[in-house]
C-alpha cells in the first residue's frame, strides 16, 4: 500500500513546472505532448530537472501512475533521463528550436556608429570597484538580525535601522542636524524632486544657471517654473538676486556646484538662509558627492545651518553604485508628514533588503572605508588627468577640480563643437559644457568639456586620457 501524501510532504515537494495537458488521447498522452513541446521550444533546456512524478501528479491533479508512465516514455524516446539520485531530467541530446535573439539596444555616439570606445561621461562612479564582498556580508547580518515585521508591508518613511544610521552618519560626516523621524528615504535625487514637488513644494524654484537638464525636465512636469540663477567660479549667485526674489524654492549644489565647481561661500550660504526666512521660502541642497574632496577641508551641509529651513538630499548613486536605489531627504518637522502623504501608504521604490544592508554597511565602518578607498582612487584619477592635460594640451584648463568625481576643461571660445566632434571620433563619450546651461539663463555662454574620471576601469583609464589629449589637441590647438 503506497505512502500518502500528507503523511510526508515534504518528501514529495519538487520544482513548478506549468503544462498545458490537453487534446486527444488522454491525460498521458496530452503530458507526453505538452512536455515535448516544452523541450522543443527550449523551454526546457538540457539538464533542467522535471519535478518528481507525485508532485506533478498532485500539482495536475492526475494519477500518479500516469505521470510515471509518461515519465518513462519520454526516458525511452531519449527525451528525457533518469538516474538513482539525481532524479528525470531533460536529455542534454535533445536540441531545442533556436529561440530568436533579442536585438541589442544600441546608443551609438554620433560619427561612431560602433559606440564610444571610452566612458568619460559625468555621474558614474566606477563599476568595478563596487565593494561586492563587504555589501554581501551585510547583507548576510542585516538578514539574520531583521525582525520579521521587516518582511512585511514596506513603510514609506523607510526602515528605522537605515534611518538610525543615517542620522548618525550624516551628522558626523557632513554636518547634518537631524533626528532619525525626520528622515524619508527614497531612490534617489530625481525621485525626491518628485516627491517634493508632487504636492509638498510649489513653485516657482530658483535653479542654478548649470544644471541637470533631467532635475528641471522633472519640475517642468511638474508645472513648476524655473527661474536660473546665475553662477561664477564660487557657484550660485545668491546674494541680492531677481531671480530668488520671485521664487518660492531653491534648489542648489552648495559643496560642489553641479558641474561647473566649486564651494558655496560662506557669505552666499547665510544670504540663501536669510531669502528663506524672510519669505517663508525653502531650500533644496542636492549633496550629490558631498563626500569626495581632495585639495580642501570637508565643506559641510547647509543643512546644519538651519534644519527648519533646508531639505537635504543625498544618495549612494556616486559613493556606492547608481543600480542600488537608495537615497534620503532630511527635511524639517512640519513637511514629513506631507512628504510621506504624497509618498503613499507602502514603499513602491526602495526594497527592504537594501536598506537594511546599507543600514549594517554604514554602521560597520565599511562604507566609510569605501568613501576613503574611492577618494584615493579617483584623486589618483585626477591627477592623472592634470598632468596630462598639462603635458599634451596646456592651452585647456581643469576646474572644479577640488572635489567630486568630474572636472570641467575650459576651452577657447568658439571652439566646443569642434572639440566635441574631435572626441567622438576618437571613441570618447563626454559632455559638452553647453548642455547643462539653463535655457532662460542670460549668464554668457561658456566653451567647454565635462569629464568624468571615475567611469573607466583602471586598465582603460591612460587610454581614455590619451585620446581626450589627442581630440583636444586637434581641435582647440
């Protein structure tokens, strides 16, 4: 008398196979059919284990005897094998149809149908310095220490371990003044923009005159109006501006202005600050690689300045990698609630398991011996591409250089266009400075190359700087 079921479920439970068992002949001869036709459009590929002949059976509802005996035709054709242990799989013999081959999507860069050779394309760090060992062994902690509520409905405010260690970070590392309950995480900057101005910020919004096309396009669908503010060598002009004047938020880079470079003043901070206070109005401060500086003293956030009257934003999209949606919006008291409303009643974005990884990353020291580690590197990456330009092309000057992970080369008047022609066709993949400037901004128009230095891998990185020397050298000489 065979053994039911339920008295040892476990020993009976297999893989999920789906089959369409139907047509003439009965159920055995509508599996042997349905299971060929799986092999056959290598849906099933050789070596794929078949469930054991009782669980399909219970999963089909058929008889057990029927499986089995299906089971051993299809051994018999040599669709199928069978050994003690290792269970029926699919034959390695049998040769699936060939399954058409998705096209490629392919971004070529213009007068290079191959694409770029070389990525010196700003906002990317480097891939393959992402710290996989150390993130896996968080991941492991973070997995056994979790609470099972954490495998629950997500919350939107995010989990109040990464928020924990987020407020501690932040205010040990750029000055942030906050409390884990006035955290919200989210997946990113242009994610919290949308939040933000989703029905919690209205407008007009004062940018910077250089900026991310992206970030305005964000508020533009917003139906938010933006007003630019002009930019010198010491960033955002906010002292006395018409454009501030007339706006409702403003959305600036102070440690490092995106991209052009450089610090906020202390002075142009406090007359951010004042603007704020004195019509009620918020500032947005996007810390986007707030933590890599290489000749200068750590620039804190304005954020700490006054908590009630900045929201700040930072993410691990520069530090860590891009692919881990993770970021964070500090913001004061009375627009957590509003912020979270827009946000919904369960995270959608930001998966649980990241953050609580990230939440042990950053406790564990690991995250602050990866910012460390990376900033060697890319300083090293820096250096490499001064001396170069020095050597090869000293008629074009590196700025903003101080910090962060591109430079911005001051080119001749007259000559970008040219130049960045010159860089594709030498396989290089790059910004031109003119693609970040505000189109409402009256600020004079500047020549120059935004260069990323953190992309490349390390063995492709002398290359890519030998060919932007050669593209510069034949076009701006």
């Amino acid at each position: 008398m065979s053994t039911p079921i339920a008295d040892d479920p476990a020993r009976w439970i297999g893989r999920d196979l789906h089959l369409e068992v139907s047509g003439a002949g009965g159920r055995r001869a509508g599996l042997i059919r349905a299971i060929r036709e799986a092999i056959r459009s290598g849906r099933l590929g050789p070596d794929t284990p078949l469930p054991p002949y009782r669980s399909l059976a219970a999963d089909l509802g058929i008889a057990r005897n029927t499986v089995a005996d299906a089971y051993a035709e299809l051994v018999a054709e040599g669709w199928l094998t069978a050994r003690q242990g290792s269970g029926t799989r699919v034959a390695r013999r049998a040769e699936p149809l060939a399954a058409p081959r998705p096209r490629a999507r392919v971004r070529p860069v213009a007068g290079n149908p191959a694409g770029p050779t070389y990525n010196l394309r700003q906002g990317q760090p480097d891939a393959a310095s992402f710290p996989r060992a150390a993130w896996v062994a968080s991941a492991r902690r973070a997995l056994n220490a979790a609470p099972s509520e954490a495998f629950g409905p997500g919350d939107p405010q995010g989990r109040p371990e990464l928020r924990a260690a987020l407020a501690d970070y932040l205010a040990r590392v750029r000055g942030v003044r906050t409390h884990p309950d006035r955290i919200v995480v989210c997946s990113g900057f242009a994610h919290a923009l949308r939040l933000l101005f989703g029905g919690v910020l209205r407008g007009p919004a004062a940018v910077e005159a250089y900026g991310l096309a992206f970030h305005r396009s964000i508020l533009a669908a917003a139906s938010v109006r933006t007003l630019p503010l002009a930019i010198d060598e010491h960033g955002a002009d906010t002292a006395g501006s018409a454009a501030l004047a007339r706006a409702r938020v403003a959305v600036l880079t102070p440690a490092h202005q995106f991209p052009t470079g450089g610090p906020l003043p202390p002075e142009r901070r406090v007359a951010a600050l004042d603007w704020a206070r004195a019509g009620g109005g918020i500032v947005v401060e996007d810390d986007y690689d707030g933590e890599f500086r290489y000749d200068r003293r750590p620039v804190g956030a304005v954020q700490g300045m006054d908590p009630d009257r900045v929201i700040y934003v930072g993410s691990v999209s520069k530090s860590l990698s891009p692919a881990i949606r993770l970021g964070w919006m500090v913001l004061p008291g009375h627009l957590v609630e509003d912020v979270l409303a827009v946000k919904g009643q369960r995270e959608a974005w930001a998966g649980v398991t990241d953050q609580l990884t990230l939440a042990d990353f950053i406790e564990g020291g690991h995250y602050d011996r990866h910012i460390r580690r990376m900033r060697q590197r890319y300083r090293a990456r820096r250096d490499h591409l001064v001396a170069a330009l020095a050597e090869h092309a000293p008629h074009v000057s590196a700025t903003g250089i101080a910090a962060g992970l591109h430079a911005v080369l001051q080119l001749p008047p007259g000559t970008e266009p040219a130049t960045v022609a010159a860089a594709e066709r030498e396989g290089l993949a790059l910004d031109a400075l003119s693609t970040f400037r505000h189109p409402d901004t009256d600020s004079p128009a500047r020549d120059g190359l935004v260069v990323g230095y953190a992309t490349p891998p390390d063995h492709a990185y002398p290359a890519a700087v030998t060919a932007l020397c050669r593209a510069l050298a034949s076009a701006t000489a």
